[in-house]
C-alpha cells in the first residue's frame, strides 16, 4: 500500500480568502464598518421603502462600489472552492450523486452571487444613480440574487459534501450536522420570498456560519488516500 495526495488548491485556505474578502466588502456597508468610521445609514435591507433605498444609494456610491467589487472578488475564490471540493471527494472514492449536487449548488452560488454584486456595482454608475425611477428595482434584483439566489444553492451544496462525506466518514460528525442544519436553513429560506417574510433571518443564518463550515471543512477533508501497488499517481 502506498499514500496518495491530491492535487489541488489548498481548500482552507481558499475558504478563508473567500470570507475576508467578503467581509471586508460588508464592513463598507454595515455596522461591522464602525471600526473602520462606516457611520449609519448603512445598507437598507428590503422592508425599507423606496425612498430609503435611493436615498442610500445616491448618497453612498463610494461605500456601496467598494462592497460590490470585494464580494465580486470574493466570489473567485469561492468557485475554485466548489471545484476543489468536489474534485477531492471523486478522489476519496465518492461515486454517490452527493458531489454533483454539491458542484451544481456551489457553481450557481458563485453565479447568483456574483450576478447580484455586478448589479449592486451598476447601481453606482453617475447616471443609474440619478435615476430614482429604477433603483428600486436594480436593488430587488441585486437583492433576490444575493439573497435567496445566494441560500438556496449554498444549502446544496453544502448538504452534497456534508451528506457525502458523512457516509464515507470523511469529515468529523459536528462538522457533518453543522452542515445539515445550514442545508435545512438555506433550502427552507426561499419560502419568505412567497408566504412568510419573516424567514429572512435564514438567509444569514446559512450565509455566516457557513463561513465557519467552509473553513472547518475546508481543513478536515482528507487530502490523501491510501492505495495498493508502486506505481499509482494521484
């Protein structure tokens, strides 16, 4: 028997690059930003009227252009991640469906996200700023995007390699029910979006401890596997 590695980005590190980034775009927006002299208003969330939103985003474009183009980078990292993780399960000896859903999941995250950051960076353009009559609708674009766009396909894919790696033992157990119940959350969150506004809180609710389980799994997946003969290559 000989050990096997591999060869990949390291996933760690990637999820970690993919949260700072992110972050560091959210702290131009929001309250993390008081730190660094970000005072309020900060960004309206999507029970604010209309003359709120543009109000922000023709008073803030510089704050808004710096979030937008972070989390647009942000998004890089993120799809190398999805395409790593997946790659490594299929070398750890996964044949279940579980890393494909996962891929789909991951890539339409990186899609949807990214598709919402373009237009949140669209929104600070000179002349689309002073247009009030289509900000409204350029923010609930950006918003259904990077809102539910963003949960629901995150919770596949973190529900296709918690679910995967569980079975084969791959990944600790608190790493694996960590991952099932962000799954259960981004997959229940679309239902705001039709009968129950208040289950906004369960987009966060997937997105910031989904950083932790990005990291977490991200480190803990193996890297190597053990197989028989001299002369195999990874």
């Amino acid at each position: 028997m000989q050990t096997i590695h591999h060869r990949g980005p390291n996933l760690g590190a990637l999820a970690i690059t993919y949260t700072v980034l992110f972050i560091a775009g959210l702290c131009a927006v929001s309250g993390f930003g008081i730190p660094f002299g970000v005072k309020p208003p900060w960004f309206p969330g999507p029970w604010e009227p209309a003359s709120v939103i543009t109000a922000y985003f023709q008073g803030h474009p510089t704050q808004v252009l710096i979030c937008a183009s972070l989390q647009f980078g942000a998004m890089i990292p993120l799809g190398i991640y999805v395409a790593t993780v997946v790659s490594r399960l299929r070398f750890l000896g996964v044949s279940a469906a579980g890393p494909y859903i996962a891929l789909f999941g991951g890539f339409l995250t990186v899609f949807s996200s990214s598709t919402s950051h373009l237009v949140m960076w669209t929104m600070t353009r000179p002349d689309i700023a002073h247009t009030p009559s289509i900000l409204p609708s350029l923010y609930f674009l950006a918003y259904v995007f990077g809102g539910p766009g963003f949960s629901v396909p995150m919770g596949l894919l973190i529900a296709g390699v918690s679910v995967a790696a569980g079975f084969r033992r791959l990944l600790p157990k608190w790493i694996v029910v960590l991952g099932l119940v962000l799954a259960a959350a981004g997959e229940l969150s679309w239902l705001h979006l039709l009968l129950f506004p208040k289950l906004l809180f369960l987009i966060p609710l997937t997105r910031f401890p989904g950083f932790i389980w990005l990291i977490a799994t991200g480190f803990a997946l193996p890297v190597a596997r053990r197989v028989p003969g001299e002369s195999a290559e990874g």
